[in-house]
C-alpha cells in the first residue's frame, strides 16, 4: 500500500502519509471502553507483528531482547522517529488511543523503513489504552525509559481522574520500570505541569534528576521539539514545564 502511487494518502514523492487523512479529535476520554485486541500478558505480545526483520517469528523463546522505551500517547509519532535513530539497538513502541492516528504512525514507520532499508526497525506503534493496559504489555522491570509528552491536561477537577500522571498509575510505572528508569514529563499547562512534578515529587519510588543529569541526557533536548504539539508550542512562543524523575528503590527496601 505504501508504494501504490495511486493512493492519495500517500505522499508520492516521500512514500509516508499524509498527515491531513488521519486526522483526528486531540484527546480520547481514556476512561471509555474501546475495542481493539489485548494481550493477556506480556509474554503474549508478538514482537514479530511489530518488529519483523528483528523477530520473523512469533517464537520468543530464546529470551531475546524486549521493548525497553515506551511512548504513552505517542500521538503522530515525532519522538519515537527520533529515538529510533538515536538509540538503534533499543526497542521501543508508542501507545496511542486514537485509531486514526494510530493508523498514520503505523504508516508513518512503514514507509521509513522502505527509504531507509536497516532503519527504523526498532520502532513500533500500538493501539491501546495505556491507563488500563499497561501490565498486560511490560514485565517487571522490563522498561529503561518512559515518556509522557503534552497528555491530556483534563482541566475540570471531576475530571482530574483521567490524567495519564496521578499517584495510582505512578504505582503501576514504577513496576515496569527497573531501578534507574527513567519517566519523562512535559507540558505547555502549568497546573498540568506542577501536578505531574508533585505527583512524582510525593511518590516514595521517584527522585528528580539533578541539572547536571539533564543537561547531559540527550533526550531531555528532544521532549520540546520531536513532537509536533512542542514545535506548536515553540511557534507561538510558548512556555513549557518539564519534570524528569528517575525509579528508584525506596529506603525501607534497600537492606531487603
């Protein structure tokens, strides 16, 4: 399909899609019930459907190497295309509500790997709901880095409960995440901002990267500008509030 010049979704010269036919609402309501397969656990997921030239099979039995980035909401997939290169041999894949958008970062990701034969194979993208989800994709420990980029703000206090960043989902990110993990946060809404620093501020198993950590992590450069809501936000003039945290093992369980 990416190679049909007959296509109209399909930019004719570059081989990736159209942006304008997979538009879509900029925000799902996560707490609604969608339809789309689910693993059972993370053992069930088929690293073959997503990374092909890495896995030809669905077999995964000789302990090969596992999803370590995870990009919650990865939206039209800017950060993710950036991290695939930066980080060639790690595997990583965006989670992502909204099927139109899904769909284009499928394509998206498709026709990169046909330009650029051996790039791009690290990189995939799933339809889910990472609120509810999350265990059934990733083991223990399983995940290096996390990202969060311009979530949903859910500005209404009833609505609060939606946000992707709250103290009971931080306890299911601190299991993914190994010791050392990394979760990246950013958004161009202060309250949103604050909110998510005091969440990760208050939580027994999180502590902010120092200035010195984040002026040497060249991923924290990539937080305002990979996306297309961050280059948005940099047209206008925007403000932005970043919280990097990292998992760590709470002292009552150091000597354990």
């Amino acid at each position: 399909m990416l190679q049909n010049k007959a296509n109209p979704t399909i930019n004719k010269s570059t081989g990736l899609p159209r942006k304008r036919f997979y538009r879509a609402r900029a925000h799902s309501n996560p707490l609604s019930d969608s339809h789309f397969p689910v693993p059972l656990s993370p053992s069930h997921v088929d690293y073959s459907l997503h990374y092909p030239r890495l896995f030809p099979s669905s077999d995964r039995s000789d302990g090969s190497k596992k999803i370590e980035f995870a990009d919650i909401g990865c939206g039209f997939g800017g950060l993710l295309i950036s991290l695939s290169t930066l980080f060639p041999e790690t595997l990583m894949i965006g989670m992502e509500l909204r099927d139109k958008v899904t769909e284009y970062v499928k394509e998206r990701i498709l026709g990169l790997r046909v330009a650029n034969p051996g790039q791009y194979q690290n990189v995939s993208v799933v339809r889910t709901n990472s609120m509810k989800y999350i265990p059934n994709y990733f083991e223990k420990g399983q995940l290096s880095k996390m990202f969060f980029l311009f979530p949903d703000p859910h500005f209404k206090e009833k609505n609060h409960r939606r946000r992707v960043i709250s103290p009971h989902l931080l306890d299911e990110y601190a299991y993914v995440l190994k010791v050392g993990g990394i979760i990246y946060t950013i958004t161009d809404v202060e309250e949103l901002g604050e909110w998510m620093k005091s969440c990760l501020q208050n939580h027994l198993m999180f502590e902010p990267l120092s200035e010195t950590e984040l002026d040497a992590d060249p991923v924290v450069k990539l937080l305002s500008t990979a996306t297309e809501e961050g280059q948005k936000v940099a047209r206008n003039g925007g403000q932005t509030f970043q919280a990097v945290y990292r998992r760590i093992k709470p002292a009552s369980q150091e000597n354990s």
